[in-house]
C-alpha cells in the first residue's frame, strides 16, 4: 500500500476512534445531566436535570412543554446532611416550567427531587434525587485549551499505538508529541482549571483521591517512560503501545468520579 494512503488512513481512524472517545466521555460521568420526557394528559413534556452548575448564580431548571393546567414542586437538601427538606414551587412562563437551586460554595452540592401535578394527579419526574455538584467558572482561555490538548493527546496516542501495530516510522516523534500534550493540557493546564472549579490546583495523590487527577498523573507518567524507552532504543515500541492502552483505558473512566466535594460539616472540601 502507498506510504501516503496508508497514513492518511490510519489517521482517519485514529480520528473518527478519538472522537468516539470524546462523545463517550461527554455522555457518561456523574455530572452530565439526565434528559427525559414525560406525558401529561397527552402533553409530552421535556426535561434536563442538571447535575453540575456554576456557582456565581443559581441554578436553573427548565421542564419544557408545560401549560398552565401543569403545576409542580421541587423540594431539595444540602447532600449528605440531616435536615429539613425545602420545597418550592415551580413557575411558569411561555410553556415552560422552571425552577432554582439556590448557589452554593465552591464544591457545595444538592440534592433534589421534582412532582408535577395536574387534575389532582401527582408526576414524579425522580424518585431518586439528583445530585448537582457547584463549581467556580474556569475562564475560556484556560478551559478550551485544556480540552484541546487533551482531546490531541488521545488522538496523537491512539495514532502513536497504530504507528507500532502497523510498523511506521514515526513511533518515537509521535510518542514524544504525545507526552507533550499531556504536560500542557493534563499536567499544567489541569491543575488551573481545579483551581478555578474548586480552588485547589491539586487534589489527587498524594493529596486526595480525585480520580481524574490521579488517571492524568498515571496516563502522563506511562507516556513519559514509554518516550524515554524510545530515546534508549527506537526498537522499544512496545512500550509506546502499552501506554497508548493505559491512556485508553484512562478515557473510558467517566471523568469527574470521586471529585472535588464539600463537607458541610467542616467547611472543608474532600475528595473521593
């Protein structure tokens, strides 16, 4: 096959492999929201509970496809403390019902559950509550650059573990890009955007058990001996695709697990 098919080929899966990747990490974790619908006296009605909000306001909540013969509550608590539950009712405006969670400290979260009533009928939209977590707003010029880096630094792996699979040339150079989009968006940029969110630059090991630090160190370290491989002796590609396995395996953890939250009681944030 022709140098230039080939390669172009191989970076076209490694592409469409990464962005499958990225739409898996967005999709999952315990802060994407849960979106679903319901029917009310053939009204369907759409709804998006948050499970993540920035703090510098309250948060909102917008159940669409209301109307005025449609009412509703939400009640909610402080996560992980014994009180009194508050209940509010929902308002509505222009077809749709809307409701707010009062702002809470950085890593401050609550808990909460939403009822829709209509001709005496009671809807409960979730039994179970749904935690929303409260974060600092990260700047875009920290935030969008950590996200690219990191997204070409799952691209430049998977490419780099194809480029030992299909015996290329470019191991070594590829691995080397590799690390280095880790350094930046994991190992530098990271930390800034933790300090943003929860005002800590670091809270994995040895600090905490935050499991998107911790999987970035491991991932970043894999990457760094597997480059240093490559420096002793070009033949170590191996070393390269193992690395490119652990950063895979790093991916498809659901980010934000074991984050960044508050103790009420304390006053203090906690990890794990």
């Amino acid at each position: 096959m022709n140098k230039v098919l080939k390669s172009s080929l191989l970076w076209t899966f490694a592409i469409l492999f990464t962005l499958s990747i990225a739409v898996y990490q967005r999709l999952t974790g315990p802060t994407h929201p849960i979106r679903g619908t319901i029917e009310i006296n053939d009204t369907e009605l759409k709804y998006k509970l948050l499970r993540s909000a920035e703090n510098h306001e309250p948060a909102t909540l917008v159940i669409k496809g209301a109307n005025q013969d449609i009412s509703g509550t939400i009640k909610f608590k402080r996560f992980k403390i014994e009180e009194e539950w508050t209940i509010r009712k929902l308002h509505y405006e222009n077809g749709e019902l809307i409701a707010q969670l009062p702002q809470q400290p950085m890593a401050g979260k609550l808990e909460y559950i939403i009822k829709l009533n209509s001709d005496g009928k009671e809807y409960v939209i979730n039994e179970t509550p749904v935690v929303m977590r409260f974060k600092g707003a990260v700047p875009k010029y920290i935030l969008y650059p950590h996200i690219l880096f990191m997204f070409l630094a799952m691209l430049w792996s998977s490419r780099t573990g194809l480029d030992v699979l299909f015996k290329g040339p470019k191991t070594k150079n590829m691995a080397f890009a590799t690390m280095m989009f880790l350094l930046l968006g994991g190992m530098i940029l990271g930390p800034f955007v933790q300090k943003f969110a929860f005002d800590a630059y670091w809270t994995g090991w040895p600090f905490g058990q935050d499991l998107t630090d911790n999987k970035t160190l491991v991932a970043f370290i894999a990457w760094v001996i597997a480059y240093l491989r490559l420096r002793k002796d070009n033949n170590n590609k191996w070393w390269a695709l193992a690395a490119a396995v652990i950063l895979l395996m790093v991916y498809l953890i659901p980010h934000s697990m074991f984050g960044s939250e508050l103790d009420y009681s304390s006053g203090q944030v906690v990890t794990g």
